[in-house]
C-alpha cells in the first residue's frame, strides 16, 4: 500500500466503483459519542416520501459545507431505515466515522456538536460491497460468515441488521469481530456496535447466529471493568488473542463438503484483509465469486 494510494481522496480511491446518480439532502439530526476516537451520526432524510434507497453494505459520498471533495463513510444502518413505514416514519442514514484530523471531511464532522446539528449535506449512494451477494440467489446462501477488523465493522453491521428483515434467513450466521482495545474502551457501549451485535444475536432463532470476539490491546481492563460492573465475563464469547486461521475454519466449515452454500464478507485493515481473504479463498469448497471484502484504508 503506497503513500499515494493512501493520499488520495475518496472519490479518486473509488472512481471505478458503481454509483447512483442522484445526490440527496441530508441533515444531521443526531450525534452520538461511542468513545473518544468514534462519534455516529443520525443523518434525516430531507425527501420523507421517497426515502433513499441503497444496498446493505454500501458507503455514502458525503458532501459538507465548504469543502470541495466529498468524503466517504460507511452506511450502518439497514435499508429498511431509510424508507418511511408504518413502523419508520422519519426515514434516515446512520454512519459511525472515527476520528481523523488528516480527512478534511472527517475533521469537519468531529466539530463540536453544536456548530453542526441541523446542518444540510448532500450524500450520493455507492460502492460493490453489499448483501445480498451479487449473482448468487439468497435461497442458496446456507452459511454467512461475516469477519471484521476494527471500524471494519461499519459494512457488515448494516448487513446483519438487513437480514432479518429478508425473505432468506441463512441456516447459520458467523460474525468474528477483531477488536484492538484502549484503555478508555472500558464498557459495551464504549466499543462500536457491540451491544447491537449481542442484541442481534439473542434476536434471532436459537443456534442461527455465534458472535465471537477477540481482544488484543487491553483487554484485562476490558474485562475486569464489565465485572465490576456485575456483568458476568460470559456475557459474550471472547478470546484476548488475534484472531486466527483456525478460527476461520470454524465457522466456515473444515471439509470442503461443509462449505457448501457458504458466503463470506471480509472488512478490515488492508493487511488483516489481504491475509484472511487469501486464506478463505485457497479452502476447498469456497469456490471464486464467495469471498468478498472491503479494504478501509
């Protein structure tokens, strides 16, 4: 991965990913602090009546005021938000952006609350990465593993939330969440998503869906904190270790046999990204046009 890869602004990094055509109005109803480096945004919806239609999985081009480039940031809420309903009646975007002094857009979006709330931006719908996998029938899909590294979480956790809400609900669900923990990451709520992926997981059928959690970075803390809390440390499966191959082959099945019906959706530091997706791609059974990922630079 070059520097100047690394420098290139959003929409020159994407030039060759597809996109709608039409840009929407937007205004930032909402900010939510997850930690000190992870905000999320509840973006509404200008036009009630149409909405915004987008694939679970894909990213927003974001325009702010004053600046001449778009910014690109991950869509976390499902589909079915952004349309108004008899259960929705205010349709809107969600997006979780990090902390980065370096992304002009990024930068903007982490002013102070008040200079932001109920500002207008104009948001276009993009990118490849989504569910349903394109050119395979949902009916087919018997197993969906789902691995993130860090904020690669943002893609997958728009999926998950999308899926229930299918005609098609997968025999069996794997989500292997990476995580590098700070110091200030001391409960649930301070690590993005987590909360929402245990609720996910009580939701759904028994036995459809395993969460596993690996914590490197500070993960005593982590956990000696959910105790004092009186949280029991089994309140969700976790390993302070990296995740590994053998972890891979767990969920997606250690025969070729077994792998049949099964798609994976990979989202993380490039070389997290890089390393995995090779590895899933050489497993028998996981035949080309399974394995799908997103780097997020």
């Amino acid at each position: 991965m070059s520097s100047a890869r690394i420098d290139l602004a959003h929409e020159e990094r994407t030039v060759k990913e597809p996109r709608q055509g039409q840009l929407h109005s937007v205004s930032v109803a909402e900010i939510a602090r997850v930690n000190r480096d992870i905000r999320r945004y509840k973006l509404k919806i200008a036009d009630r009546e149409q909405g915004i239609k987008f694939q679970a999985g894909q990213w927003l081009d974001v325009h702010v005021p004053g600046l001449p480039k778009a910014g690109g940031f991950t869509i976390t809420s499902a589909p079915e938000d952004a349309q108004t309903s008899t259960t929705n009646a205010d349709p809107f975007l969600e997006l979780a952006i990090q902390r980065s002094p370096g992304n002009p857009p990024a930068a903007w979006l982490w002013r102070p609350e008040s200079q932001i709330v109920d500002s207008e931006l104009k948001v276009r719908v993009g990118g490849s990465f989504v569910w349903p996998p394109p050119g395979i029938e949902p009916s087919s899909i018997k197993n969906a593993v789902f691995v993130a590294g860090g904020v690669g979480i943002n893609p997958l956790i728009s999926m998950l939330k999308h899926i229930p809400h299918t005609h098609h609900l997968p025999a069996s669900i794997h989500v292997l969440y990476s995580l590098s923990l700070s110091p200030i990451q001391t409960t649930t709520s301070s690590v993005l998503f987590l909360d929402e992926l245990m609720a996910l997981e009580a939701s759904l059928p028994a036995d459809t869906m395993t969460f596993h959690v690996f914590l490197t970075g500070s993960p005593d803390e982590f956990m000696a904190e959910q105790g004092a809390a009186g949280c029991s440390v089994e309140f969700f499966n976790y390993a302070t270790r990296r995740l590994d191959e053998e972890d891979l082959l767990k969920a997606v099945g250690r025969r070729a046999e077994e792998r049949d019906g099964t798609v994976c959706f990979v989202c993380g530091p490039p070389k997290m990204t890089d390393e995995i997706v090779d590895f899933l791609s050489s497993q028998g059974g996981l035949e080309e046009g399974r394995v799908f990922c997103e780097k997020w630079w």
